[in-house]
C-alpha cells in the first residue's frame, strides 16, 4: 500500500512489503484475462480537505481492525501523518501480530522517531526474527549505538520471508556496507530447498536494496525478472522498477500495458506513473472497478500517483469501497499525494 510512495525510490509499499514479505509467497489470484473497457467517468467537485478527513478516518479505523494485515498496513500509512505517527505506531509495537510490530518497528525507524527508541528496545527479545531485525533497524536510524551485525546470520536462515524482510530493510537502512551481507544472501539461496518463484522473489527484493544502497548492478536482475514465466515474479520486478524510477525500461512498460494479467498492466500503470507518464491512466481507472478486491486495492495505490482530477476522483470514490483493504489502501494514495507529468497526460488523453 506500503507508497507508500515517496519522492524516495525505496519505500514499504502496501502490496509488496508487508503482505508478500511477512508471509510466505503465495500464487497471485485468479485473474480475468479479457480486454479491460472503462466507463465515461463524470467528474464532480471534490473538497480536498474533507477528502483528507476521510482518509485519516480510515487510516484510524483500519488500526483496529480485526485482521492483523490490515492493521500493519493502517501503521505503515501512518507515516503520512507527521502529527499522529509515533502514537499510532508506538501502540502498534504491542500488538499481537509480528506482521503489525514489524511495521511499527520499520516506520519508526523510517520516520527517524527518537522519542520511541526506548519501547523499541523491548522487541529486541521478540520470539519473531523479523521483528528483532525490524527493531535493529529503528534502533540504528535513531542513531542507537546498535550492533547490526546479527542481521547478516539472518540473511542465510531458510526462511525465506525472514530472509526478505531483512533484504528489504538493509535497503531502507542505507549504509553500502550492508551490500556485501545482501550478496551472500542469494549464495545461500541454493542451499534450501524453496520453490523457484520463491527464490525469485528473494533474489527480487535483495537486487532492489542493492541498486538502492547505489550499486546498479542489480537493475539488469530486477529487469531480467520482468519478464519471468511467473506471474507474481513479473508484476513485482515491474513495481520495483517504477520505485527505482527507471526511465531506460520506460518503452518496455509501455508494450506491458498491453499484457494480462491485469495485475501485471496495472503493476506497468504504476511504475509509469512514477515516472510521470499517465499511458496507463485508462488502465487504473478500469481496475478501480474490477470485481476482485486484491486488483481494485492494487489500483487505488497506483492511482495515489497521479494529480489529474479524474484519478483523484477515482481514488475518493474507493474510500467507501466495500472492502476494508480496498478503503484503506484509497486513503494512502489520498495521503501521499500523486505525482503527473500534464504534458504525457494530454498525450494520452487526446487517444
């Protein structure tokens, strides 16, 4: 949801970071492989605060709710919420869920909350390994004096989400020393015995902190793996490629526009919206009104980058989708405002 989407390339996202990353890797659902159409959409005044209003409502609401990813996704939202974040996350370290105290945990350390480093110190006896390394991390951004060291043994334990987590937040870390721990990560890949999609995705999200922490070597993987015999392989190395902002495979997101599943077209949508490029405006509009709650979800995150009115409408109008996952992930585009290039816009809609 997780763009949680920044000016800066790397970011928890909603439907990559906590979702995929606390679990493990799961198949991309049932997907409809017919020509998407839209609606003439018919735009109506929209009051931006009262919008705003709406979508924090949300974001407060979702921090209770009964499903524990929902809730880890209402913490990693709260980043945009300088006013309110350290208390809903400080809260958030005490819950039930590893998922929920991992995301505390990383937007403490994310957001720089000195004030939390004490609470934090607690997770570093939690029983989850992804917690413990989450900790590690807020506690090292807060400039703890922390040993990081205990997250390099990590990266070599056979579980593979652990194993992805702590890829990811080496990433967010942003110390270059951390490269060479990320590398010996996918050497100890063949030594477990994982499915290849989850080796893939491992691989994924290790190249993408390391093209992060500024070696660009990993962008020919995360490219290569665009083009995966996996579905979800595919439409996650076609998002990272838009959160790393890269304009040299901008042609080739135009011709997988034109590629089902929708996942995958509305994965391309994203990532070209982020380089501000509206071709596939079209595209979010119609997933905003797809039957599955997982696809309008993926478009309504993907929509928070554009500024055009008609996805601003669009993006007001999930605040009251039936699904929970759906609203909130419509009020973390609303949050996080959206980025558009007006010339690339007109462009498009001049087609």
């Amino acid at each position: 949801m997780i763009n949680t989407l920044s000016s800066k390339p790397y970011d928890l996202v909603i439907l990559l970071g906590l979702a995929i990353t606390m679990a493990s890797c799961t198949a991309v659902p049932q997907v409809s492989e017919v020509p998407i159409t839209t609606r003439p959409v018919v735009q109506k005044h929209v009051n931006h605060r009262d919008m705003r209003e709406r979508a924090i409502e949300q974001v407060i609401a979702s921090l209770a709710s009964q499903d524990p990813f929902i809730r880890a996704n209402a913490v990693e939202t709260s980043q945009y919420l300088p006013e309110r974040v350290g208390h809903m996350v400080q809260l958030a370290l005490e819950d039930e869920s590893e998922a929920v105290r991992f995301a505390a945990a990383a937007i403490i350390g994310k957001q720089r909350l000195k004030g939390l480093v004490r609470p934090v110190r607690r997770l570093l006896n939690d029983p989850s390994m992804s917690v413990y390394a989450s900790a590690l991390f807020a506690l090292r951004r807060c400039g703890d004096p922390v040993d990081i060291s205990p997250m390099a043994p990590l990266m070599q334990q056979p579980d593979a989400a652990l194993r992805g987590n702590v890829a990811m937040l080496l990433g967010l870390l942003g110390e270059p020393s951390a490269i060479p721990i990320l590398k010996s990560g996918s050497k100890w890949l063949r030594d477990y015995q994982i499915s290849d999609a989850q080796a893939s995705l491992i691989r994924l999200q290790i190249a993408e902190a390391i093209v992060v922490l500024g070696e660009e070597s990993g962008l020919e993987a995360i490219r290569a793996m665009a083009y995966s015999t996996n579905d979800e392989v595919r439409i996650l190395a076609v998002q990272a490629l838009g959160r790393l902002r890269d304009r040299k495979f901008e042609p080739a997101l135009h011709s997988i526009l034109n590629h089902n599943p929708i996942e995958l077209r509305l994965a391309a949508a994203g990532s070209l919206a982020q380089l501000g490029d509206s071709a596939g405006l079209e595209i979010l509009l119609a997933g905003s009104r797809f039957s599955l709650d997982p696809v309008r979800s993926q478009a309504a995150v993907a929509l928070g980058y554009i500024a055009h009115p008609v996805a601003v409408q669009a993006r007001t109008d999930l605040l009251t989708d039936p699904s929970e996952q759906v609203r909130l992930s419509a009020a973390a585009a609303i949050l996080q405002g959206g980025q558009l290039d007006s010339t690339k816009l007109a462009a498009t809609e001049e087609h």
